[in-house]
C-alpha cells in the first residue's frame, strides 16, 4: 500500500479549501463566446442585440448578459470539433450545475465527480502500465488524482506546488512498481535521476485528461436556427 508523506497530505488539506473556495466557479472545457460582434445591433427591445431566427428564438453571445432572464435562448460557443455553433441555453443550464440549493451540495457533486475520475485514472494506470492503482483506496485514488491536477498551472499558480504534485503522484505510483519490465525501468531511471515530468508527462499525463474527460457532460452544438447539429460541447466540474 502506498504512504503518502504527511508534507504531501498536508499541502492537499490546504489546497483542499483554496478548491472548495473555487467550487462555485463551473470548468468549461470549450469556449463560450462573449466576442461583441456576435450580436447585432442593439435597440431598447433587443438591447444586447441578439439575433432572431424563423422560431423566434434569439440567438447570440453572452457578452455582457449579467441577468439570467436576459440570456438568449441559443448561446454562442464553440464546439468541440472548432465548429462554432449555438447550445440551447436549458441544455447549458442543465449540464453545467447552476440549480445546486446549497454550497454543501455543490461540494458534494463536486466530490463525487472527483471520486468517478479518480477512480478511471486508477483504472487507466493499471490496465495501460500495468500499475496496481486499483489495490489503492478510494482516498489513495483520490490524491492521485489531486496530484496529477496539481502538476498543472490551471489548478497550481506556484512552481512549488506544481514540483510537488509531480513528485507526489511520482513516488506514490514508483511505490506500486509496475509488472511491465520497460515501465519499471522508466520508474527507476526517472527516480535515480530525479527527473519525473519525462515519465510522467509521456505515461501519466493523456491518461489524467481521459479520465478527466470521462465525467464530463456533453450537450448538442447547433446551427442558428436550433435545428442542426454541428458538434458537441463539453462541460465538466
């Protein structure tokens, strides 16, 4: 069983907070357009001047939409395949979590996402480099998770927080050793050599974006006229 040093547990407790802190905030995985020229001219009944299409439903960006009643009713975004499109507005509401009565159950969402994740990256390590991260515990999968996150700017500001989650979910999957000869010999040249972001970014990192990817939600990506579909996009938590 792998022991994570108390430093490391440590700094996970406070990240921990700084991320409950940010739980109100929902991860877009594509972009929302909020580019002015989206929209067409404004007048007092159409003030941000979204777009109308033979349904009568308005169509256009979020830029500068502050009451939720005034949001169009197919707002612009751009899908997954780089096709810009339109997603219903109920589908975004939906899918991206904003109906959550209380923080409380925000944060427990949020955890259980987490744990869904945790649990396909331990899958992932074990079936691709033959790593034993199923005989983890759910908390145990859960850290490696948080480490591998903690590798990347968009969750850590600090090198040293990064540096940690590199050598954190290092040590703890060299600690497992892998049945595969070229991935225990990847083990233990990174180790001797202290360089941990080769392995890790070649073995670890595309299977942490497949299980991040794996709870995210997916909606329809249509045309202006809310009818055909151009793409798909994502949001996850």
């Amino acid at each position: 069983m792998v022991s994570f040093s108390t430093e490391s547990k440590r700094n996970l407790a406070f990240l921990g907070i700084a991320i409950l802190v940010l739980l109100s905030a929902v991860v877009v995985t594509h972009q929302i357009f909020f580019d002015e020229s989206r929209n067409g001219s404004a007048s007092d009944s159409n003030p941000h001047g979204f777009g109308v299409n033979s349904s009568g439903l308005t169509y256009g960006s979020m830029l500068y939409v502050e009451n939720p009643s005034e949001k169009p009713d197919l707002i612009a975004v751009e899908a997954t395949n780089g096709q810009s499109g339109f997603v219903f507005r109920e589908d975004f509401e939906n899918a991206d979590g904003l109906e959550f009565a209380t923080p409380e159950e925000l944060m427990s969402h949020q955890l259980e996402r987490d744990r869904e994740a945790a649990k396909v990256f331990a899958d992932l390590i074990e079936s691709n480099l033959r790593i034993a991260a199923l005989s983890l515990s759910d908390d145990e999968k859960l850290e490696i998770l948080e480490f591998a996150r903690m590798m990347h700017e968009w969750y850590s500001s600090e090198e040293e927080e990064i540096a940690a989650g590199e050598a954190g979910l290092f040590n703890a999957l060299y600690a497992l050793g892998s049945t595969n000869d070229e991935i225990a010999d990847s083990l233990t040249a990174s180790s001797l050599s202290s360089n941990y972001r080769i392995f890790l970014d070649r073995h670890i990192v595309p299977l942490w974006h497949e299980a991040e990817k794996s709870t995210n939600i997916v909606i329809p990506v249509y045309d202006s006229e809310g009818k055909t579909i151009v793409g798909e996009f994502e949001i996850g938590f």
